[in-house]
C-alpha cells in the first residue's frame, strides 16, 4: 500500500510512504532524507536519536538525483540482513533494491562532536547543494533544520519542540556564518515556518567561504568514516562483519565500496568517498583489480591505507613489501585490525 504522509523524521509534508510485504517494516522517501526503512523486527527503531537520525539522513540519505535511479536504502533491519540482501543485489538475483544498515551506534559516530565541526559541515553541505560558484541557495525549513543540527525533540522524550524554538536554533548558526563572512544574503525566514511553501535564504558562499572549503577538502580528513575495498559475495560476508567489527572498536565507522559503487564502475561518488575518508582498509585476499585501484588511488590521496591479505595468498610484487595484517582466520582479525589503526592512525 502506498499513501503520502509526513516524513516522520523531519516533518516534510507529502513523501512517498509503502507498506511492504514485510508487515514488520515500512518505507519512506522524502526529498530531505532520502530513502529509508524501518523495522520494528528489533530493537534498533526504538533505540535512534531523532536529533541526530534528522542530520545523519540529510547529510548521508540516499535520493534519486539527475535521471539516476537509486537503489539503495537505510533500514533499521539487522546489519546481517542487510549485507545478505546486498549480495543478492549485486548478483543481480532478482533484488531490485539494496539496503545499507543504519543503527544509533552508526549514527553517533558520524554526528559532530564540536561546534566547529557542524561548521564545517554545513559549509562543506552548502557548496554540495550548489551547481556552480556564488549561486544562490534556498533551503525548505525541514531542510534547513537538518543542515543546521537543529534539536527538533526535548531530551527526557519525543515532544517536539516548539516552532519558535526552532527557528531560534537554526538563525543562530545561520548567523554565525555570515558574522565569520562565509556567506552572504538574505539570513531570515521567509513566510509561516509551519506553512509547507516557507523557505530559508537565499544565501551564496562568499569567497572566504569558498577558500575555508579548500581548506577541508585538501587537509586529511579528521572524520569518523573509513572506506573498505574488498570482494562482496555470500562467501566474504564473515570477513566483512570481522573487518567492521575492527573498525568499530577502533572507534570508526567502516564504510563499504559496495554500498558506494554502482553496477561495477568507479562513480564520482566512490572517489568522493576515498577522498573523504580517515584512511582506508583494504583486504587483497581474492586479488580482485578494483581493490588495487581503491588503494593505489588513497595512496596517491596521502591517505593512509591498511592492508589484509589471508596467509598463503601472493601479493602483487608493488605492494608487498607494505606491512600487512597476514590473517589465517576471521576472528582474529578485529583485535588485530584494532591495534594497527591505534597504532598507526593518530
């Protein structure tokens, strides 16, 4: 059954809602988050942080953008779930969407921990919004409330805030980065903020603006996101969770190529991401030509590169004298994979 309703995460009236064949479960896709599931088969829906879930699904969601049609989709169904379902994707075994897990974990490592980075973020969000230099930008008010970090729900419960309050929150960083000159324009609200035709700006990025964003995209990246190239197949699924699990406790969130690429082709998005990354972790155990490439392109980033390879596997002779993690079975890889990061990632 589909219907049109409210997006229950940042309120943007009129999206796409479908009951699936999973009674369980139920699909949204809204402009401002993006296509997205949730399931109430765990606990993972109950447990989201609707102040940090509105950010994460602006910033990260999945949307169809240009003519491109995308398949994938945050769900709050089990990571294990999840990655079964993208392999049968990528086999092209009758699946034609493809889930990308998402729990509060995930979330709060991705959400800002300072002031100064939801700055950054939101200038480095501004430029992505934008087709070309100095153009003028007008953002709808659920928008803006995500773009801003804005605090929709009390703390002690899901109330929402109230309308005045929430205006408040989002002129106040507004007005931020017009007082630090990286933007400029017209920094008010236009129209009722509870009317669905209300907007926010306009607003272009001045030139410091634009300078500050050089800055971010050309210094390593001190985020939490780390990119994983490996081979994706039912018969890897047990390396993939060991090498997440790594990364987790490390104090990462590993981000895998295969929720990245699309129909086997290097995207702008895929080089988007490396870019992007802390540092990047690549497994070589099944030699495959995409993996060289991923690494051999972080490299020529700078970025830092950890590399995995199963005992008994030869290296191509370019990169074998790099230290790898030599592993002989998936469990002892998490721990290991922990301490080289520590080690190595400062």
């Amino acid at each position: 059954m589909n219907a049109m309703e409210q997006c229950p995460v940042c309120g943007k009236r009129g999206i796409f809602k479908q009951v699936c064949y999973d009674p369980t479960a139920v699909f949204y896709e809204c402009p401002v988050c993006g296509r997205y599931e949730y399931s109430m088969e765990n606990n993972a829906y109950e447990e989201l942080d609707y102040n940090e879930l509105a950010p994460f699904l602006f910033y990260e969601g999945f949307r169809n953008q240009q003519g491109r049609v995308e398949h994938r989709y945050y769900s709050t169904k089990s990571r294990e779930w999840c990655d079964t379902y993208t392999v049968e994707f990528r086999n092209d075994n009758n699946i034609a969407e493809m889930p990308v897990h998402m729990d509060q974990k995930i979330i709060s490592l991705w959400f800002p921990k300072s002031f100064s980075q939801k700055v950054d973020m939101i200038l480095i969000k501004l430029n992505e919004l934008t087709e070309f230099v100095g153009q003028e930008i007008k953002l709808d008010i659920p928008s803006l409330l995500s773009c801003m970090f804005v605090r929709r729900f009390k703390l002690d419960n899901r109330e929402t805030v109230e309308d005045k309050e929430l205006v408040k929150q989002a002129l106040y960083m507004t007005s931020y980065l017009f007082e630090i000159g990286y933007v400029k324009g017209i920094n008010c609200i236009n129209g009722d903020v509870s009317r669905a035709d209300s907007y926010y700006g306009e607003i272009s990025i001045t030139p410091k603006g634009y300078d500050r964003i050089d800055q971010l995209q050309q210094r390593d990246n001190d985020g939490k996101d780390v990119l994983v190239a490996m081979r994706f197949g039912s018969e890897t699924l047990k390396l993939r969770e060991a090498i997440r699990e790594g990364i987790f406790e490390a104090g990462y969130h590993a981000i895998f190529i295969d929720e990245v690429e699309h129909n086997g082709f290097i995207t702008p998005e895929l080089l988007s991401r490396i870019n992007k990354s802390r540092f990047v972790v690549v497994d070589l155990t099944h030699r495959n030509n995409g993996a060289y490439f991923e690494e051999g392109y972080a490299m020529g980033l700078g970025k830092t590169v950890i590399q995995l390879c199963k005992k008994g596997v030869e290296l191509h002779f370019d990169i074998a004298q790099i230290n790898t993690i030599m592993w002989e079975d998936e469990k002892d890889i998490p721990l290991r994979l922990k301490n080289r990061i520590e080690a190595t990632i400062k």
